[in-house]
C-alpha cells in the first residue's frame, strides 16, 4: 500500500477545521469523557486495512472482551493508515485531560461565541471580542509571532469560557501542551504549603518551572487585590519568566490593564501591556448562553 498516496486521500469536512488529518472532536459526553474527546474521523474507515476501525464483536467465551472484527486482508496495524492517526488521537485526549481544562468548557469551542444571542438578539460586542481573540488562536495556529491574550470585564460575561475553548483548540490544532491554572486562593495555599510538605509531591519550584516551560498557560481569574506579597511577587516572576521564554500566556481577570496597575503598584500590568493583547468582554452574564444543561 502506498501510504503517503492513501494519506492524500483522508480529509472530509468533519476533520477538515483540524486539517484534514483523519481525525476530529466530539463534543458528545459519558461519564468517561465529560468534556467531549478526539476521535477517528469516518472518513479513515474506508481506506483502514488492519480491521482496528471496524465493528466490535462481542466474544463467547472468556476473557468476554470485545475484539476487532479484522479484515481477511488485515496488514499488521503499523502499516496501516490509520496507525498514526489512532495514536494521534490518544496523544490529543492525554494532552487534554492532562491540561486540567474545566469539564464545564472543554469542547465548547469558539463557534459558540462567533453566533451569542441574547433573546433572539445577536450581541455584536460579544462577536466583536471573540473575533479578536479567533484571529489571535488562528495566528497562532499558524506559528505566527504574536503576544498573548488578557481577556478581561464583568464576572460572567464568558472569560473563563472563552480561554478554556482556546487552550483546547490550540491543544488539538497544534499537538502541543496546555495547562489551565485557577490562580484561587485555595491553589496558592497548596502551592506554598502542600507541594512543599507531601513526600514524593511536586515541590513549589517544580510546579513554577512546569509552568514555564509548558507552551501554552491560561492563567484564570487574576485578582491581585486579593494576593498576598508572595503571592504577587510569584505571579510576576512567573509572568516575567514566561516573557523572556517568549512561551504564550491566555490570562483573565476582571480588571483592566489601567485597574491592574493601581493595585499592584504597575509592575505586572507594565509587564502584561508588552506581553499580551487586551481583550474587553462584553457587560453581559454571557454564562446562560453556554449552558450545557448537564
């Protein structure tokens, strides 16, 4: 078989917005996957000659597992076309699960808020900042050079919403690591206290130095009024490291740059104004329109 030609071949409009690579995300949940997974697109199927797409046959005897229904052709999986696509998806869905996106958002992508509606009325702000921060994750995307994101305004207008969607698109779109940080006043006390404590538990330079390197961060609900000296001095080093690595940070809070500067004496917000685009959310409780009604 010729794999680069049948490579050729694979793309359908179900894969086609993660580039035509054979596989898509299902935004479908069970109480494996509560924020929707990666799957094989149906448009591998046809061209898989191992039997690992085919239907399941459940076995009469024991193990009373489930095989494969393989092909009277089958070729050993690793020659197959599907073979690298199958372990890209388990790559993706590891790269998801161990971002820590919240299962409320992960999978409820940016097509949600290229169409926000209020009563039947569309929200032009809401589409104007989403657009915004679409052409920024495209750009991306792209390997362009571009600074991060501050996405900021009311409580509820969709900030948290909108990062987590970015983080996974970038996540799926790239096959890079994310990692999604609620900066919570319960995740600086364990931060400072617990990892330190706990044998055999990742220490508080371990986690900073994770948080560095790892190529893409959102940094969720920063609230430096509320912040102890440590914990602002920690933020900037963090901030400032992610900064000199040139590593990409998806920041929200409910201040502005300009509010962000009066409560923490300017230091973090001088570093933002060069190292992120400021995105202002619409004054709207967007959170209704993105109910899952779970």
């Amino acid at each position: 078989m010729d794999m680069a030609k049948t490579m050729r071949d694979i793309g359908c409009a179900k894969c086609r917005p993660f580039g035509g690579r054979g596989y898509r995300f299902d935004a479908g949940r069970d109480r494996e996957t509560p924020g929707g997974r990666v799957v094989v697109c149906e448009c591998v199927a046809p061209h898989c000659t191992c039997g690992a797409l085919k239907p399941q046959e459940h076995v009469a005897g024991p193990p009373y597992g489930e095989l494969t229904a393989r092909s009277e052709q089958a070729s050993d999986e690793r020659e197959c076309v599907c073979w690298p696509i199958r372990r890209q998806v388990t790559r993706l869905n590891r790269l998801l699960r161990e971002a820590n996106i919240p299962e409320l958002y992960q999978g409820k992508l940016t097509e949600d808020f290229r169409t926000a509606r209020l009563d039947g009325i569309p929200l032009p702000e809401a589409q104007y900042a989403v657009g915004q921060a679409v052409t920024w994750l495209e750009n991306v995307v792209r390997g362009e050079e571009v600074r991060g994101l501050y996405l900021h305004g009311i409580s509820g207008d969709g900030k948290t919403l909108l990062a987590s969607a970015l983080l996974s698109e970038l996540i799926l779109h790239t096959g890079r690591q994310g990692l999604f940080v609620n900066l919570s006043r319960e995740y600086f006390q364990r931060l400072r206290n617990t990892f330190d404590d706990e044998p055999g538990a990742e220490t508080t330079e371990q986690a900073f130095i994770r948080l560095v390197r790892v190529p893409f961060v959102v940094l969720d609900d920063l609230g430096v009024e509320r912040g102890s000296p440590w914990e602002i001095e920690w933020l900037y080093n963090l901030i400032d490291a992610r900064y000199q690595k040139k590593n990409r940070v998806i920041l929200t809070s409910n201040h502005s740059l300009d509010e962000l500067q009066e409560l923490s004496h300017g230091r973090i917000a001088s570093r933002l104004r060069h190292m992120c685009v400021s995105v202002k959310m619409p004054d709207e409780d967007l959170r209704v329109l993105f109910e899952y009604g779970l």
